[in-house]
C-alpha cells in the first residue's frame, strides 16, 4: 500500500510544524524520517498515525483519503523511544493485549502473540516481566505489540535513542530485518543521519518543516541537493569552501582540475565547494587542489583525521594511516573531480 501526503501542512497557533509537504512512501519500504531537533518529524508520523489531524492537505493509504478516519481505524502499529509496557503484565500477555483489546479469542490471541515472540527472537522471555529485561529486549516486546494486530503500516518514532551504542546498530539490524521478513511499509523517524543512511530504502530530509530531498541513502549522500543537505549527511562532516567568483585561485589550485575550472567559470556568482573528508588524500605539489598547514591529527578507527589550516577556513581529512604526515607540516590534498560538490554561495542550491 503507498501512502500520499499531499499538500500537507501542520500549524500549531503561529507555527508551521510542517508547511505543504507532497510526498509518496512506496509499499513495503522503509523510510526515515530525518532532520535536526523541531524540524517536524514526529509531527509528520502523527499526522500519518491520525493521532493529529492536518490543518490543510490530504493523506491516502492507496487510493483510499484517510485524512479523516481516526488513529484507530487506520491499522497502524507505532514503536515509541519509551517502550510504553504494561509493568504488571508479562512479556506474552503485553503482546496479546491489544488483540484482547479487540475482543479476539483468548487461544487465538495466544497463538498470535507466540508467532511475535518468535519473529522477535524473544521466546524464552515470555513469562517474564518488563521490569525484567534489558532495554534492548523490552524494545523487541514493544515491536511485537505493534505488529500482532498485522498493521498495514509500522510507525517507529526514535525507538533506538534509549539503548547504547552496541545495542542501537543490533537494534536497527534487527527492525530492517523483520521490516523485510514481513514487507511490511515502515516509516522511522531519527535525528541520527548514520541510522537513516544505513537502514532505509529511502531518506526523507527535513528542515524547518520543508522536505528538503527525498531519496535513497546512497544517492542523498552522493548527490546532496543543497548545502544543508550535503551538512547533515557525513561523518566526520562534509568541508565547504567559499570562493569569490573570480578570485579562486587564492583558494584552489586548479592546475590540473579543468572540469572545476570550467564550472567556476561558467557561475557568473559565488561558489561554495563541498569536499567530504573521505574522498581527500594527500597528494602532489604539482597536483593537489588545496594546501596548508596540518593543525591536529588524531586517530579515528582505522583512518588518521587531520586538520589543516587554508586561509581563513580549516578543512577536515581522513587519510591513509601509513602517510607519513606531522603536525606542522605543509600538506597537500587533492579528490578526484567527480567527487567535489558545488553549491550556489547565495541560496545553498547544488549546481551540476
Ligand atoms: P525532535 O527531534 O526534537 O522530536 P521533530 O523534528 O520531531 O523534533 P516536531 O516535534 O514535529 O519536530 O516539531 C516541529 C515544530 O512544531 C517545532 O517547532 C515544535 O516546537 C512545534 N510543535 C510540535 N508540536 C507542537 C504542539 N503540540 N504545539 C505547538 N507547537 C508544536
């Protein structure tokens, strides 16, 4: 089933928590929901639960406009960060308990509510409490309560924030997992751009309550439409470099990069050039694009990250642990061409 928002906008009294955003989710795919703090995630997966209702716009399950059925009959099964349990009943009976709600026979419910626990890998814990588990296994309890009504749409609203780093990537492995193993439609909202990335068929990309870029992991992270974009994906963070039009050369050395070159020519503007700290290596005099001092180095995993200093702005590098560089020394860095992003100076927006 694909779900439709169109025109769809949020206000709260002034306001806008999301402002016209058109979007399709495609049927038996996981999308997140990403951005930074108060950019209108949640208020977006409210909106799809029918917990809110929009202040303008409309929002098809298929062909059918949900916009005014209610939370309940929309059959959607959410996942909180809290995992929302019932502390005085066991891990079984917190399963079966929305289908008990629903009048569903109690052998029924029972058996249901066993395939869950079995789907989850948490068979063993059944008779167990809540307050008896781990966060991680009381996440996997919170899964299966969400999908034993078999809903046609999963909505997963930050579920990995309240477990440690080792239990988050096991965690996200696991929802991708059983996401797929039912083709159930997922929608996961996340602030984490490394979780989007890594668990969905497709990112969506939030600011300010706008979509800013609505893609796959790969081609978002290849491909940022703007600034912001390239800024909120990549880890140590993508190096953006204003040059003046005209005055690059202060900046670049573009000896060799004629494609670069061309572009910066043909912008009668400012250009800001986006290099992830990845995709640099140390090169030639004859060859680089960029020089400078090497300010910091430190070693993160199996890469060593520099810092050098340009002119006014410092630029980020992973490198080669075996290159033999000090702090102090002159450095320089070159990047194929295919891989530096340019930006408008002015209004953020990619170019080429
Ligand atoms: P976070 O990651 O911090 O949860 P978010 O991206 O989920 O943020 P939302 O919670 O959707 O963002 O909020 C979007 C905007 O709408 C924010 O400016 C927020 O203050 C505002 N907002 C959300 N809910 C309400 C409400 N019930 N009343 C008034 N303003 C609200």
């Amino acid at each position: 089933m694909d779900i439709h928002l169109r025109n769809i906008t949020m206000k709260f009294q002034d306001v806008y928590a999301v402002q016209n955003i058109n979007t399709t989710i495609k049927s038996g795919q996981l999308v997140s929901l990403l951005g930074p703090s108060g950019c209108g995630k949640s208020t977006t997966l409210m909106l799809l639960s029918g917990l809110y209702k929009p202040t303008s716009g409309d929002i098809y399950f298929g062909d059918k406009n949900v916009t005014n059925m209610e939370a309940e009959d929309r059959k959607i099964g959410m996942v909180f960060q809290s995992y929302a349990l019932y502390p005085h009943l066991s891990v079984l009976k917190n399963i079966m308990f929305p289908l008990r709600m629903e009048k569903v026979p109690k052998k029924e419910a029972k058996e249901r509510a066993q395939a869950m626990t079995k789907l989850m890998h948490i068979e063993h814990l059944q008779d167990r409490k809540p307050g008896q588990l781990s966060g991680g296994q009381q996440q996997r309890v919170a899964i299966a309560r969400a999908l034993v009504k078999e809903p046609k749409l999963l909505l997963l609203d930050e579920p990995l924030s309240n477990l440690d780093a080792r239990l988050r990537l096991e965690m996200r492995e696991e929802i991708r997992r059983i996401q797929q193993e039912i083709g159930i439609t997922a929608v996961f909202v996340t602030h984490d751009q490394e979780e989007a990335l890594s668990i969905s068929d497709h990112v969506l990309l939030m600011k300010d309550g706008v979509i800013q870029q609505h893609s796959k992991p790969q081609s978002m992270y290849r491909y940022p439409c703007n600034r912001f974009a390239a800024k909120f994906l990549g880890n140590p963070p993508i190096n953006l470099i204003e040059t003046k039009h005209g005055q690059t050369q202060e900046k670049l050395h573009l000896h060799t990069y004629n494609q670069t070159k061309q572009i910066l020519a043909a912008e009668q503007r400012d250009v800001t050039i986006g290099l992830r700290p990845e995709d640099l290596y140390v090169s030639s005099k004859e060859n680089h694009l960029i020089s400078g001092q090497v300010i910091h180095m430190e070693t993160i995993g199996r890469d060593t990250m520099i810092r050098v200093q340009l002119q006014e702005e410092t630029v980020r590098a992973l490198i080669h642990p075996d290159a033999t560089i000090q702090v102090g020394q002159t450095c320089y860095l070159g990047i194929k061409e295919e891989n530096i992003h340019y930006f408008n100076t002015e209004t953020g927006i990619r170019l080429t």
